[in-house]
C-alpha cells in the first residue's frame, strides 16, 4: 500500500515506486532508532519490530535508490543497536552499488548508471555510510569520487540546479545548460543531506559552502529568482518549472524543505559556539594579562 487520497483511502497505485517507497520507510525506521535515547521504549520497541519486518524480504530489493534508502537507514539503526546481521545487509547492497559503478563507470563518467535521473545524491552518500559501518575503503573511494562527479553537474560558483525531470542526462550527452524547469526540492534536500555527511567526514569547507548554496535555492537563489519556501504557511512548493514555480505544497516538498533547514541549522548553531567560545578565550586572555 503506497498512495492515499484526500479521504485517507488507498488508491489503486500500489505498485508505482513501492521500492522506493520501501526503502524511505526503511530510512526513517532506522533514523528514528538511532536517536533511541530519546523516545518512549514503546516507540522504539514499535520501531524496531517494524524494522526488523520490513528487512525479512529486502534483499528481493534491485532498485538502485531504494538499496540506497535502505543502506542509509540500517546505517542509523546500526549507530544504536549495533550487530553483524545489520553490517551485513550494508555490505550486501553497497557491494551491489560497487558492481554497478565498476560496470558503469569510466574517465569522464563516474557513476552508477548510464544516466543521471532524479535522487543522485542518495547513492554517494550510502556509499558513504556504508564505508563509515564497515571502514572498506573501496566505498569510501567510490563515495568521494562519484558525489564530486555530480557537484560538477550540478552546480556553478554561485547556485544549484538539479537535473531537471524534464529530461535526465545520459552518459553520451552533454549537459543542457539552457534547459530549465522541472527542479524539485526533494532533490535539492537530498543534495544538502549529502553534503551533510561528507563534510562531518571530510571537514572541507567547500561542502559546507556548498550546502549554503543549496539552501539558497529555496530562498530565491534559483533562475526565476523566486522564493520556493512560503512563510505563510510554513510549507513548500511543489517544483520550480521554466517560467513558474509550481504553487502546489504537497507533503513531500514541505517535508523536503524542512530537513534542508534543519541540516543548515545544525552548522549555524555550530558556528555561534564558536564564536562563544573565541569570546571567552579572548576575555580569559585579556584577564590573565590583566593580572
């Protein structure tokens, strides 16, 4: 069961990106135990149970994002309950990814598959999870390699534009800078998430710049030069097309957005502690020299 209507009775549209949606349900499962310590043990019992459901069948999973979904959310579950079964479900799909990429891959074409569609963050970036369970450095190679490939793509000095689902970009074609519209803030999330991880591994600053360009795009830093977020509500646009944004402010975007923001603010609450302590340094030093 994946779709439901305005009535909350399920449609007839259970098999349209039911892996994908499998392997979202699995993220968040696995996100939720890892920040265990702050739930009820009922919620965390639930969740658990329905993790350990949800993983009975999941090597039938071939979805490339959805063995994506899924290594990122054992990945979290594995940081608070950690066991061999858990590790080995990541090993079973990045090894999979890896198989991909070696098949796919060349000089100027670093990548899983032969094209780049929608969601591309997610598959560097489980790599990169997975090389942080496990500490095989072939994932962390991989990681690093294909996610600087699709910043390439993706981004200029100042702004982000995501591939479009107007048209996605395969191997043998070069990319259509004119080509507009068809942006998603899902896509645009999933990007800062990325980032996100790679620089708490990495520390480079230039993905945390990054990040903040991403962010941006939201607040108006995109080809229209419109706002995606709508502080009325509190939700977020559907979409940015070629020369309208999409009003529409469906769950997904808004949740999209919300996850954007609350990855940037983690940086920004972290700076403000810097800075705190840079001004108690400098006024313990200012002291001491007084005395």
């Amino acid at each position: 069961l994946n779709y439901v209507d305005v009535n909350k009775n399920f449609t007839k549209q259970n098999s349209e990106n039911l892996a994908d949606s499998n392997g979202r349900a699995i993220w968040a499962l696995g996100y939720l135990l890892s920040i265990s310590h702050l739930l009820t043990n009922e919620l965390t019992s639930n969740a658990s149970q329905t993790m350990q459901f949800a993983l009975l069948n999941v090597n039938k999973i071939h979805s490339t994002r959805s063995m994506a979904f899924i290594i990122k959310g054992v990945f979290y579950a594995n940081k608070s309950f950690n066991s061999f079964e858990n590790v080995s479900i990541i090993k079973h799909f990045a090894d999979k990814l890896v198989q991909m990429y070696r098949h796919e891959s060349k000089p100027d074409w670093e990548w899983f598959e032969s094209y780049l569609t929608y969601g591309n963050s997610i598959l560097p970036e489980a790599m990169l999870c997975a090389y942080l369970s496990t500490g095989n450095l072939v994932y962390k190679i991989i990681a690093e390699k294909s996610f600087n490939f699709l910043l390439l793509k993706i981004f200029t000095t100042t702004n982000i534009k995501v591939i479009s689902n107007r048209g996605w970009l395969q191997s043998d074609q070069k990319l259509d800078k004119n080509l507009v519209g068809g942006e998603q803030p899902i896509d645009v999330a999933y990007t800062i998430l990325a980032l996100s991880k790679f620089f708490d591994v990495y520390k480079k600053e230039d993905y945390l710049r990054k990040i903040k360009i991403a962010f941006s795009w939201f607040l108006g830093n995109n080809h229209l030069h419109q706002i995606i977020y709508n502080p009325c509500t509190g939700g977020c646009y559907d979409g940015l097309e070629d020369t309208y944004v999409n009003l529409n402010q469906g769950a997904e975007s808004t949740v999209s957005y919300l996850m954007a923001r609350l990855t940037i603010e983690k940086y920004a609450h972290k700076k403000n502690e810097e800075k705190q302590i840079k001004t108690k340094i400098s006024q313990l030093l200012i002291h001491s020299n007084i005395n």
